[in-house]
C-alpha cells in the first residue's frame, strides 16, 4: 500500500519531488516541487505551537481546541486546512501531533488508490493517532466514502454480498484525528467537508511575519543577516514561508561568493535580482504569465488551458501557485470568460494598459 510512516516530529516532504533541473530556474519561487528541501530545509520547519510564526486567527482557534481536547483525554476534532501552497499546512498537521504526544500517519489522496487502502489504513491507527491526508481533494469517491463512517463514529462499514443477499459488516476504529489538506477546498465534496469539525484557510504572511520567518531560519542555518537584509528577502516571499525559506538558500549561496557571506539589503536584492525574482517577489513564470495574457491573448479573456499551453506549464501549477497571488496582487481577474489582466498587471508585464493587444506594443518578455 501506497503511504508512508512518520514517527512524532518526523520530517518529512510529500509533493516537493525531486528537482527538475530545467524547470528550477523559471519556477524559484512559482513551483512548489520544483526545489528539492534538503535536510537544511526540513529543519527549519516549526516543531510546535511556539515555534509557528503568523496565522494569528488559525493558531488562536487551534490552540483552544488542542488544549481543551488534551485536558479531556480525547483526540481533537477533525481539522482541515486550505490555501496556497508552502503557508504551513503539513506543518500543522505534524505540530498537532506533537503537541497531543500522538503519533502522526501522512499520506495522500493520490496514495490511497483503492478503498482496501484505505481500509487498511484506518484499521492499523493507534488510539488517539493523527491521520493526515495531504491533497485530500484528489481521493476518489470510493476511497472517500469509507471515511464518512470513520470520521463520524470511528468505524467502517462493508457491504459484503448482493441484492437481497446484502449485508453490512461494521469493523469498529480507535478514536483518530483527521487532519486534511487541500489547495482546493472548492473540490471537496460537501459530505467531506461537512464532517471536519474546524475547517481553516490559510492566510498569505504578512511582510513582517515573513521577516520573522526568515530571521529564525538565518539563525537555524547560522547565516549573518540583519533586519533590512531579512526584510529584502521577506518582501520578495509572496507572502509564503517556503518560498522565504528557498529564497534565503540562495541569497545565503550568493553572500558567501560575492559578499564574505555577510547578508544585508543590497546583497539580498543583487542576489534576488539575479535570479530573477521581482520587487514584488514574482519570477519568471509568474511574468511570462502576465505578458502572456496582457500581449499574446490582448488582456485576455482567456482560458486557462490555453495560457498553460503557451507558456508550456501544467494548468494546475498555474491555478495553485501563479494564480493565486497575482489575484491577491490584483494583477489579474477571473471572469466567467476567462482570465484578464487588470491595468496595474499589464503594467508591471510591461505593456501599457492603453495599449493591450496593440502588435506594435511588445512589452517586455521578462
Ligand atoms: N508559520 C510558519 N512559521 C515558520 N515557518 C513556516 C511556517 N509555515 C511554514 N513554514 C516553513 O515553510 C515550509 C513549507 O510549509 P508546509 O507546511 O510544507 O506548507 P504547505 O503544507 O501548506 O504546502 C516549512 O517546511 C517551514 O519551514
Ligand atoms: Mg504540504
């Protein structure tokens, strides 16, 4: 069966494959699986609740619940988490186990392809275990159906036989914690969704909790930053703490060729420019995105189907990863036609908003 063990506090990283050398430079900060986290990289995840930067309103709720439920003796309610990639959901789900001393079981909805896995997954959990299920809008329906009895009253029901030789046999479960991920909560079919007692979207960072961020992992990683330097890198984050991370590793890389390894504000943003990585913390894909739509499809409206296959990317990077934050930006809009570019977006691709779809306008192809 397709899944995986993780021990408490065990680090892990399920969706960040391994790295596609020709994709890596395009995608630094658009491709969640582009970069392989390495050890370095795990180790900066928070442990616990202390740990955990940001999130106010989440961790508040979260924190209520896991400690009421701790002074109960029960496992805590079923928890899901939506939003963009790299904002600290698997996190969570490892920071819960931990912080109810129980074991974590991670796996995923591609994983479990048969409903026997699923079965069988649910059957071998530890008393009071945490079950998560990263990408959790992709399992299939028949897979999905075994957890409705499962989340409700911790059993699962077989029907064995047909016709009016059916019959139901029901296995009883330990009391568990599902935690669900997805960056598609949209996809969720309601009777799943319905059955999660918390359900929480994740926020984009602040540029101050992003500096944060990255002032514990410059500490962790022993590089010598200061504020303005931190804060240059948080800026160009996206709002996303994975990114933040990924962008420290290079900057740390650079400063120490070109900068005696010292990291301050100008050697950020050298270092930042040079990999093409925006004031506005958009990179490559995330421009050729939006020059795409302002010059080729004249401000759009387009499908996504088609921007994916002129820029040569997978519709679903660009809905989970690209998207999202030029909508957050207000660089684009999603209309019932398609996509557009807003003004302020064909700007920043470079092409005059008066002069969208205009041939002698070329923009610059960033
Ligand atoms: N609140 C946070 N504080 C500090 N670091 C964080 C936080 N959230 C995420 N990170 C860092 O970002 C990385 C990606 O987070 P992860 O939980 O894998 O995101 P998601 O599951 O939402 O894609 C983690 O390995 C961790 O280092
Ligand atoms: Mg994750």
């Amino acid at each position: 069966m397709a899944r995986q063990k993780v021990t408490l506090g065990g680090e892990d990283d399920h969706g960040d494959e391994a790295e596609q050398a020709a994709d890596a430079e395009l995608r630094i900060v658009a491709g969640e699986r582009a970069g392989s986290e390495d050890q370095a990289i795990l180790q900066l995840r928070p442990r616990d609740f202390g740990e955990y930067v940001g999130q106010g309103n989440v961790m508040h709720s979260l924190k209520i619940a896991v400690k009421a439920a701790v002074n109960r003796g029960e496992p805590v309610d079923h928890v899901l988490f939506h939003g963009p990639p790299g904002l600290g959901k698997t996190t969570l789900a490892h920071i819960i186990a931990r912080e109810m001393n129980v074991r974590l079981e991670h796996t995923s909805g591609p994983a479990l392809e048969r409903p026997a896995d699923m079965v069988g997954l649910l059957s071998n959990l530890e008393a009071g275990a945490v079950l998560f299920i990263d990408e959790i809008h992709r399992l299939s329906s028949a897979v999905e159906e075994y957890l409705y009895s499962a989340m409700e009253d911790y059993r699962v029901d077989f029907v064995t036989g047909a016709g009016a030789y059916a019959k139901t046999l029901s296995f009883p479960l330990q009391p568990f914690t599902l935690v669900g991920a997805t960056t598609r909560a949209g996809l969720l079919s309601s009777p799943l969704r319905d059955r999660f007692g918390m359900v929480y979207h994740m926020e984009y960072y602040s540029d101050e909790e992003l500096t944060s961020v990255v002032k514990r992992s410059a500490g962790i990683l022993g590089v010598e930053t200061d504020e303005p330097g931190s804060a240059e890198i948080a800026r160009r984050s996206r709002g996303t703490p994975r990114v933040a991370n990924r962008l420290l590793r290079r900057v740390r890389d650079f400063a120490q060729v070109e900068a005696d390894g010292r990291l301050d504000r100008d050697v950020a943003a050298a270092a930042l420019d040079m990999e093409g990585v925006d004031g506005l913390g958009l990179d490559r894909l995330d421009r050729l995105y939006l020059t795409t739509l302002a010059h080729q499809y004249r401000g759009g409206p387009a499908g996504i189907a088609a921007i994916a296959a002129t820029v040569n990317e997978e519709p679903q990077t660009l809905e989970d990863v690209v998207e999202p934050f030029l909508l957050k930006l207000g660089f684009i809009i999603r209309t019932p036609g398609g996509r557009r570019v807003t003004p302020e977006g064909s700007v920043h691709a470079g092409v005059p908003p008066g002069r969208l779809g205009d041939a002698s306008s070329q923009g610059t192809l960033l």
